[in-house]
C-alpha cells in the first residue's frame, strides 16, 4: 500500500513516526474514516466537518483546509486503485521530542496520516446474515463526541464480544445504550418507529447516523431522537447499527437473546437499501 505522512505518498514500510509523537504516547490525536465507493468517497464534507469540530474542541491545529485534505485523500486513493472500502486519517500533536504532558508551542508541527483499507461496503456478509451483540458497561470518557484515538474501551468492548460468542457489543451507561463500539445504534419498536439517542457528549456524532434521519425523513419513515434503556433494546422489534464502514447492519441477538424472530429486520433491510441506493448515486456507481 502506498499511505501518506506529513507532505509525502510513499511504501507503507517507508512511513516512519517518533515514538515521541503524542498520538502514540497520549493519543493525542483525532481521526476520522470515510468510506469509498467506486472510488469516490462518501460524506465526505461531513467527515472533514467533524474532523475540524474534533480539532478545535482540543486545540490542535488542521495540517491544511479541508479542501486540501480531500485532494489528498482522492490521490491516496487514485495512488491505491481503491475502488471500495474506506480512507483512515489521523492528526496528532505532534513529536515534541520528549514525553511532556505539556502540550507543545506551534513550533512543533502535527503529524498527519491516511491509509486506505479496501473492504466490501455493499455486500459484506454480515449486512446480509446481521450480527449478535452483547452489552457491557460503557467505560469511556466523557467526550465521545470528539473522535480521538483513545479507543481501548471499544477494544476491550470487543474482545469481550469475541469471548462471549458475539460479534461486538453495546456501550450501557445508567442502565441506557449509549452506542455501539464503534457504530452508534438504533432500535426499531413495536410500531415501526425507528429510535436513536439523541446528539450529546455521550456518543459520536456520526455521519451515517445523521444521513440515515435525513433520508427517514424523505421517505416517510418514522423516527425519534431518544435516549432508551437495555431493556427496550432487548424487546425490540430490530436493533441495528450504523457508521461510515458498515452503512447498517443488522443484529440478530443482544446477550445470547434473539431480537425479534432472530432474522435481519424488514425495517431495517428497507433502511439498508434506501442508504445503498442514495450511495451508489451519488458515487456514479
Ligand atoms: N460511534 C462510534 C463510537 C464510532 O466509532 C463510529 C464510527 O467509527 C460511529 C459511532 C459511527 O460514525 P460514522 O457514521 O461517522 O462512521
């Protein structure tokens, strides 16, 4: 793979980063992962906005104006043949030459990455079979609206996932499902309505969760921003995720416990469907 670092597309073995840069030391450092489709990125605007949201909540300064970024992502990927799947990118602090929990003055530049990662969006198999979930306890920091690197939990999250027989997990904090580890979640209850928890510090912002109300608010479907607890989720109708990489999937079972009949939701697949087609447009695909 060629990735890019600091000004320069070069060989993946040639990419070299301190081990003073902060990223790596303090996570000190914000990314954002916008999808690919037929080789064209995908809300892309919404990411870079994020990503500018993401660097002022922590001071950090962008490398370039997002304009800038989104000509470099498009060679990284033009650099890579990518034709679907998802372009990383990640801003840190910087290497202040030391480990200093002071930050840095602005003499010290920050360190700026991106990497494709190719992967099937449209017909992944889990869209297809959905996933089983569990629930843990939501262990995170408080600002999970900033998408920083300091992602142990959600690791963590996973890997309980993966020794429980599951495929990832559900965040609860007060008895209330935050998100999912990495995606956030939506339910569907007994009368059709969909139900997401609404924008706050609890959970990222995301992308796709924002185009998903978008595109429920034009084709009629019903939908409330609410928080709702475990228990909701565990009698619902559907409970499906969202985010840049997966667009939705469904889930199957929450704590060993089939939701539903134990299939993929209609609502949900309906949903899927609605976002693919709005993808493909405006990709050209
Ligand atoms: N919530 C968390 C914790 C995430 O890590 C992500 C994406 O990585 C999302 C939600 C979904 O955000 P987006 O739709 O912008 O990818």
């Amino acid at each position: 793979r060629t990735v890019y670092l600091n000004g320069e597309f070069v060989a993946e073995q040639d990419a070299k980063v301190s081990v003073f840069d902060r990223g790596f030391l303090f996570a000190d450092a914000v990314y954002e992962v916008s999808a690919v489709l037929n080789g064209r990125l995908l809300d892309n605007a919404a990411h870079l906005a994020r990503l500018a949201r993401s660097c002022q909540a922590l001071d950090l300064r962008l490398p370039c104006a997002p304009e800038e970024i989104e000509i470099l992502q498009n060679r990284l990927i033009a650099e890579n043949n990518l034709r679907e799947g998802a372009v990383y990118l990640q801003i840190s602090r910087g290497n202040s030459g030391d480990r200093d929990f002071d930050f840095p003055g602005e003499t010290v530049s920050p360190t700026f990455l991106m990497f494709t990662q190719a992967r099937p969006l449209i017909h992944h198999p889990k869209s297809q079979t959905g996933i089983r979930m569990v629930s843990v306890d939501d262990i995170r920091w408080q600002r999970r609206d900033i998408k920083t690197v300091g992602l142990l939990a959600p690791c963590l999250a996973k890997e309980y996932a993966h020794k429980h027989d599951a495929d990832d997990a559900l965040l609860v904090e007060n008895g209330l499902i935050t998100e999912a580890s990495s995606s956030n979640a939506w339910i569907v209850d007994a009368g059709g309505t969909l139900i997401t928890r609404p924008l706050s510090t609890h959970i990222l912002h995301g992308i796709t969760r924002q185009a998903l109300l978008e595109l429920a608010k034009q084709n009629d479907l019903r939908f409330e921003e609410r928080p709702f607890t475990l228990e909701e989720a565990q009698s619902a109708r559907e409970i499906f995720i969202s985010s840049a990489t997966t667009f939705i999937w469904p889930v199957v079972s929450l704590n060993g416990k089939a939701i539903g009949d134990g299939k993929p939701g209609d609502i949900t697949a309906k949903l899927r469907e609605i976002y693919v087609r709005m993808a493909v447009e405006v990709t050209g695909g």
